[in-house]
C-alpha cells in the first residue's frame, strides 16, 4: 500500500472510530451495530481480495480488519477503552456522585436546615416581580414541604386553584397527586420512610400562572426556574420526579418525547432523577395509571439503591 492510501485508511478509520465511540457512549447501541456492520462487511470482502456488494473495490480497505459490532477493537485491531454508558437521553445523567443520605437521622438534620432557607425563598416568590406573570396573578406560589424523605415532585405551573390558594398542586391534579403519594405509603413502597404532603417536596418550574394555564415561554422560565433549584439545594433530594414534560425539559435539558424519557434514570446536581406524566395528564387519559404506578415503583427501588 502506497503512503497516500495508508494516510486516507488511518483518516477513515479515526472518523467511523470516534463516531461508533460517540453512538455507543450515547447508549445508542443498536444504532452504532447498525452503522458498523456495511464497514465490516466492506473491510472482511476487502481482506479476501474482493469488493462487498456495491462497493467499489479500494486497496486501502484491505489493511482494514473487521469492525466489531461491540466496539472492542478499532479498524485496525486497537482495543478501545471501555466508557461507563451514559444515558439514552440528553441531561446530566453521567455524571457520578455520592448520592444525599437516605438515614432518617441525617434527613431530619438536613431537614431542619433547609426549613429557613425554604421560608426565605417562598418570601422572595411571593415579592417576585421579574417578568410579566406577576401582573396577572393571585398569589405566587412557592413549593411546600420539607426534605424529610429525600423525595421531591416538580411540576410545570400553578393553575387556578393553586393561583387562589397560593399552594402547589392544590386542584384535581393535586389531590391526585396526593393519593399517589398515600398509595406509595399504604404499600409500602419505600418502607420506613413516610410518605405525606409534609414529608416530601412538591413545586414547580414556575411560581405564577401563565395565562390559560398556558405552557410557560423561555423567559418566564429563565426568571422563574431559580428559586426552584434553590429550594432543591436546599433539601438536597435523594431523589427528584418530574411531572410532566415542562419539568423534565427544564432539568433536563432535553426536547426529547416524555414517553422516551419514562423507565430511566438520570442524575440531576447530586440527585436521581426519574421521569413520570402529570396528574393532569392522568386525569385526562386514565389509562396512564399504571405506567405511572409503575414509575413509582422505580423510583422507590432507586430510592434504596446507590
């Protein structure tokens, strides 16, 4: 093999590489099996001295073994590093860290830590003023609760039972909400910890509500979304539920479908984070009770895990 087709081999082989690494490190491994496998077919016709099917045939596959569908080796039989699989979807999922305590004694210290820094924070959601919400509002609505489990829910926005009362998750949806938590109690999924609308958080993305319950825009979020990531430093979750898809696309980072983003697990400043439907969304459509159920359920087995 002259040096120019060895130089073009080595290039080719370093860009399909990073990109087979890319996909796989992506957890995206049946893609990454699929665009691997045309390259083996092409370098294993290249090693026997004839062209795979449709391909023109290149001298400068044939210093190219085969490629592995697992990535084990490169396109010149290099092992590659194993990588820890990040998640299926976009978020902070890869990163690890030591988990908060699940110990009843060291969650009622945090607990009780966190309580002024919760009061502070409803006190400043209930002055804000920083985007137009505020003009149209009844009350703000801060989150309510404490860190006592470890777990908290977080929703989209205040509707109008919880503009007029000034308390998350007030309404139908709420009082669903509350029976999925005395459900997860009675059961119980998470034993020796209880399960209550005192002992857990509840809040929002944003603290006043938009017009027509409509979804919050970019700003209103961007004003908004602070206090709430306040409050969850302050109770410092073992473990966070978003409801619905507004949540997780805020904590997330992520535009992906919520039906995609159900079954897993991300990690989100220190916590786990799962994701679910809104009350609201069962309440539409009944038959997300179970997928939500089962949702819970994963979230008490990661609850116990670290």
């Amino acid at each position: 093999m002259n040096e120019n087709l060895r130089e073009e081999a080595a290039a080719i082989a370093r860009s399909v590489r990073r990109y087979l690494e890319r996909e796989l490190h992506a957890g995206n491994a049946e893609l990454a099996a699929r665009a691997a496998a045309p390259a083996a077919r092409r370098a294993r016709a290249a090693a026997a001295g004839r062209a795979a099917p449709g391909t023109p045939s290149s001298p400068a596959l044939a210093a190219a073994p085969a490629v592995s569908a697992q990535l084990e080796t490169d396109l010149f039989g290099q092992p590659i590093a194993s990588r820890p699989k990040a998640a299926s979807a976009p978020g902070p999922a890869s990163v690890e860290v030591t988990l908060p305590p699940r110990d009843p004694v060291a969650r009622r210290a945090i607990s009780a830590e966190a309580a002024a820094v919760l009061e502070q924070i409803a006190a400043e959601v209930r002055g804000c003023r920083q985007c137009g919400l505020w003009e149209a509002r009844n009350q703000a609505v801060p989150g309510v609760g404490s860190a006592l489990s470890g777990i908290a829910f977080v929703g989209e926005a205040p509707g109008a039972d919880e503009d007029r009362l000034g308390e998350p998750f007030v309404g139908r949806g709420g009082q669903l909400l509350d029976r999925i938590i005395k459900a997860m109690d009675d059961a119980p999924l998470i034993p020796g910890v209880p399960l209550n609308r005192q002992t857990v958080f509840i809040g929002n993305v944003i603290h006043c509500r938009p017009p027509e319950n409509r979804v919050p825009l970019p700003h209103e979020v961007e004003q908004s979304a602070p206090y709430l990531r306040r409050q969850l430093e302050a109770i410092r979750p073992r473990i966070v539920c978003c409801l619905g898809k507004t949540a997780a696309e805020h904590l997330l980072g992520s535009k992906a479908s919520l039906a995609s983003l159900r079954g897993q697990v991300y990690r989100f400043h220190g916590a786990k984070l799962i994701v679910t439907y809104h009350p609201a969304a069962v309440l539409r459509n009944p038959e997300l009770k179970r997928p939500v159920w089962e949702d819970m359920q994963l979230l008490a087995n990661e609850y116990h895990s670290d």
